[in-house]
C-alpha cells in the first residue's frame, strides 16, 4: 500500500508544477504575479497610454481578434511583411514604452524558480482578449536565440490555455490560467505548438471583462 500523500502525479501542490504531462522544461506557477500587481498594473496603464493596442492583420491578410503592444527594446509586430520584431511602433514611428523595473523584476524572478538564471527579455509582448478573442495554435520562433524561455503572464478573466506538441496535428493539453498565473518554458519544450481558446464572457474585479496576458522575451 502505497501512503505517500504526494505519489499523484497530477497532484499540484504550491511551488512549480509541470504545464502538461510530458513538458519537463514547463513550469505553472499558481498566483505567482500577484504580489507585483499593485506596481504593475498602473504602469500596464501607461504603457497602452504611449502605444494603444491595436488588432494587427497576419501575413495573409486577417485581423488578429487579440488587440496588441508591447514594451521594452522590441516589439513583436505582424503585418503584409510577415512576423518580426520591431524597434518602432508601427502606429507612432516612436520606440515602445521601455520596460517598467516591476516588469523585469517579476520576469526574472520567474525565470529562476522555473530553472533559468540569467534570463534578460528585451521584448514584452502585451495581448488583450475580449469575449470572443483567441490565438491559433502556433509555434514562437521569431526570437533569435531559442536557449532563453519565454515567461507568460495572465491577468484578468480566466483563459483555457492550448499546449501541445512538437507538431501542429499533436493533441493540445488544455490547461485554465487565472489572473495571477506565470507559465514559463524553454528548453526541449521552448517550440511546442500553443495557443489560447475563445474567451469565455465574464467580470473581473480588477479588470473588467478582458484577460490581459505579457509575454517576456529574448529576442535579440
Ligand atoms: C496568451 N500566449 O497566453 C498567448 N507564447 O495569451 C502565447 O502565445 C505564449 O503564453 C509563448 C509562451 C507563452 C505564451
Ligand atoms: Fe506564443
């Protein structure tokens, strides 16, 4: 008989958990954003200040239903060029709102519970969901250095999150992430197929009825 209170695997306790069976380099930790809210939230707001979202269109012509900015050295853009990182604003010809301090100190600080030191992102993806809103599945590789992780922040209403596999057709985890949730990955699972499912209708407290997710990266 086996009495270890732990021996379920999908048992979750606090601290770092696995995103997905399998995903060795994910890392879920539950609520971990939420001591830097009070910073980083007004400086969320000023940052959509300086560079409003904006639905950007995909290569092939459609409007992406996430609105989006971004903040830091780069800026990850889609137009008719294609998929790139941009120094400019697109909107305003200005460089993106650098990062707010709270911003990296958070994203580092993720980066090392989830067995990344060293992480130094230069680009803050910010993605805004209304009702309706989702992101394909798809892989993160317009980064040049695939050896740093991505760290993904979620605020406000509640998100199914899509992990999958190496490959499109692989069967995707489906994973809630709530306001305050990081997800951080790398290494042999830093090109997993991803992606976000129609948001549910709702009210957040803090947020109204949107999810707000920041993802940090390296990619220069
Ligand atoms: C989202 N996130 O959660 C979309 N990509 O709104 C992503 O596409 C993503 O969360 C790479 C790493 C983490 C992510
Ligand atoms: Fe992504």
């Amino acid at each position: 008989m086996n009495l270890s209170l732990f021996a379920d695997d999908d048992y979750a306790p606090l601290g770092p958990a696995p995103l997905a069976p399998g995903a060795t380099a994910s890392v879920l930790l539950r609520g971990f954003a939420l001591p830097y809210l009070d910073e980083m939230l007004p400086a969320l707001d000023a940052i959509v200040l300086a560079a409003p979202l904006r639905h950007m269109a995909t290569p092939g012509g459609l409007r992406m239903s996430v609105a989006m900015s971004n903040c830091g050295a780069l800026g990850w853009v889609t137009d008719a060029r294609g998929y790139r990182y941009a120094g400019l604003d697109p909107v305003s010809g200005q460089p993106w709102p650098p990062m707010p301090p709270v911003f990296l100190r958070l994203a580092q600080e993720v980066a090392l519970a989830a067995g990344y030191p060293g992480f130094t992102p230069d680009a803050c993806l910010v993605n805004r969901y209304a009702p309706g809103a989702r992101m394909a599945l798809h892989q993160d590789r317009d980064e040049c250095d695939f050896t740093a992780p991505i760290v993904s922040v979620s605020l406000g209403l509640p998100a199914t999150f899509l992990f999958g596999g190496a490959q499109r057709a692989d069967k995707a985890a489906r994973i809630a992430l709530l306001h305050g949730d990081v997800v951080a990955w790398g290494g042999a699972d830093r090109l997993r197929f991803h992606g976000v499912a129609p948001l549910k209708e709702g009210e957040h407290a803090l947020l109204g009825a949107q999810r707000i997710n920041l993802t940090f990266r390296k990619a220069a």
